[in-house]
C-alpha cells in the first residue's frame, strides 16, 4: 500500500539532484570507485538530508573568502541559477564518492581545467585565481566540515572521533587531486586551518548578496516551500558560529523544532530509498 508514496519520494528527490531536461540520472555505485565500499566518506555522502543542509551552509562558509566568492561570482551562473550550481556540486561529490574510478577522475579533471579559466581582480584591486591551491584548501575545508557536522547532526550523533578523521582523510584525497594544499587529514587539523583562514574573511554587500541568493532559492512548487524553509533554516543552524555572525544571521528561535523537523524529514526519506541499490555506502 505505500510502495506508491515510497516511489513518489524517490522520484521527488531524484529530480531535485538530476536536472531531468537534461536527462540526468542517479550516479550509480561502484565497487571500483575512488573510495571502496565500506569507506566514511560513502557512509556521510550518501545520505540526502544531511548532505543538503550541510551543503547549503558549506556554501555560505565558502562564500567568506572574496576570493573564493569572487571567483563563483564573475565567472558562473548563480544569479540566475542557484539551483544548477547547487546540483553541480552534488553531482560532483556523488560522482568522485561513489563512480567508477575513471569517471571520477574525469570528473576532477573538468573541474581542474575549469579552474585553469577563473581568474580576475577583486573589488579592492587585488588579483584571485581559482588555482591557488591555499584558496582550494579553503573551499575543501569549510566543505567538509559542514559536510561532516550535517551527518553527525542529522544521521550519527555518536559518530567516533577515528571516523571524523577518516572522513577529512578520504574527502582529501580529493582535495589533493583538486591541487590543494594544506588540505586537512583529521578533524582537528580542519579545525586548526580554519582557525588559520579566519583572518582572510570578511562580508560585504556581494556576501549578503549571495548570501540571499542561497537562502532564497525559489521552491520548485508551492509544496515544496515549507521543506525547503525548513532545510535552509537547518543550514542556519548548522552554520559554524563565525559564520553565522559574519552573515549577519542568528540561530532560528524555535532552533529545536526546525531540527526535529528536519530529522522527521530525514528520517522519511531513508525510508523511501530503503531498498533502493543504485548506490551502496556500506
């Protein structure tokens, strides 16, 4: 009787990750993929809830660099289409988490020669490119911190500090074919490097700009509106406190309510892909 409602879910979400005009599909699993089976970064990557609340304050995070914000502002499509940089970037994890090996290294390949054409001058006069592997750790670290903090939120309070550092271990194998450098092997050297970056931060007009860009996607339907407020206000939430400020955001009042709300929502969704075998985190 609720296999149709489970079919209905999984088609929802479906379409929220794969633009289908495009005739994008599901990445499917492979047990010759960057990470075996069994691996923390399939565990934490493969779950959408948390991977989308935590995305979306990875973004703001990120954002907090200039020079990481400068480059997604001149040279991308995000005033216009939110929504297609966030489902890039999905894809690309899932395509580098759960992909044939060589579809991953394509994948970070494209991703590398895209970065070799962003370059440019920042409203103060001082130059930015994409390739500075210092600015490329920024991107990775404050990425995978939310990444991480949206699973133990949402999926695994418990979760051991030696899989926390397992995590930023495998997401770096990543962030070093990306070119960064440092990238981070456990949680307390993300914690250190973010620490060291948080002098370089700042926000101005383009930050909250951007910041509303993110915050106020446009649902795709009116019934996906109070998910979707729910979802943000959970990034919110999450967001690292330095972050937070500089956004000139504060925690939601009902904090509790939006993160109970959000694991009822999680919680829903494991249940509509329980079976589902086009992926296997573990």
């Amino acid at each position: 009787m609720l296999a149709p409602v489970r079919r209905a879910l999984v088609r929802q979400v479906r379409s929220t990750f794969n633009d289908q005009a495009k005739g994008e599909k599901p990445v499917p699993s492979s047990d010759d993929a960057l990470f075996p089976v069994g691996s923390v970064i399939r565990r934490v990557h493969g779950d959408v809830t948390s991977m989308m609340v935590g995305g979306i304050a990875a973004l703001l995070t990120q954002m907090l660099h200039p020079k990481a914000l400068a480059g997604v502002w001149d040279h991308s499509d995000v005033h216009s289409d939110m929504l297609g940089r966030l489902r890039r970037t999905a894809r690309f994890i899932a395509t580098t988490t759960y992909a044939h090996r060589d579809r991953a290294m394509e994948a970070i390949a494209k991703v590398n020669a895209i970065h070799d054409r962003v370059s440019g001058t920042l409203p103060d006069g001082g130059d930015y490119r994409a390739t500075d592997p210092w600015l490329l750790a920024w991107v990775h670290v404050a990425g995978a911190i939310n990444f991480l903090d949206g699973w133990r939120r949402y999926a695994e309070p418990g979760m051991s500090p030696a899989d926390q550092d397992r995590y930023f271990a495998e997401s770096g194998d990543v962030a070093a074919l990306l070119n960064a450098n440092p990238v981070p092997r456990s949680r307390a050297d993300a914690e250190r490097l973010i620490c060291d970056f948080l002098p370089e931060l700042s926000a101005s007009d383009r930050t909250r700009a951007f910041r509303d860009l993110v915050l106020k996607v446009p649902a795709r339907s009116i019934a996906e509106v109070p998910v979707q407020s729910l979802l943000t206000n959970a990034a919110v939430d999450l967001l690292p406190a330095f972050a937070r400020e500089m956004h000139g955001l504060n925690r939601p009042l009902l904090a509790p309510l939006v993160r109970s709300g959000t694991l009822g929502i999680a919680s829903t969704i494991r249940w509509a892909f329980a079976g589902e075998r086009y992926r296997r985190s573990g």
